[in-house]
C-alpha cells in the first residue's frame, strides 16, 4: 500500500475512533455532554425526553461507528 493512502487511512481512523468515544460519551452521561456543549445556548434545562433521544442517538452512532472502525480489523482475519 503507498504510503499516502496509508497516512490518510490512519487519519481517518483516528476521527473514527473520535467519533465513537463521543458518542459512546454522549449514550452514557447526555446530561454532563449537554452541560459542557450545550449549555451557553440554554435559557433552561430541557425535558427527560431530550435526554432520552440524546442516549439513544449516542449510543446509534456508537454502534455504528463501532462497527465502522472495526471493518479494517475483521477484513484482515479473512
């Protein structure tokens, strides 16, 4: 593999792997990712079911981007 794919595919990856520790940050407290991001923009706190969807949402992506990630790992056992 040339060198330049090679650079731009652990680039990717490493976004990848920002992406999914987010997300999995955001399915398991979307309370304090709320607080830390979002928060300045807020004149109140929101519903229970804004953090609801927010974890579910968190932990989609996660899944997802899991899944993603893991795609390199498991092409190259085969």
């Amino acid at each position: 593999m040339p060198m330049g794919i090679s650079i731009a595919l652990n680039i990717i990856s490493a976004f990848i792997g920002i992406a999914f520790f987010a997300s999995l940050i955001t399915a398991i407290n979307p309370r304090w990712t709320w607080r830390t991001f979002e928060k300045w923009k807020a004149t109140e706190e929101p519903t229970d079911a804004y953090f609801k969807v927010r974890r579910i949402v968190g932990l989609v992506f996660a899944i997802i981007t899991g899944a993603i990630w893991a795609v390199p790992t498991v092409v190259s056992w085969f």
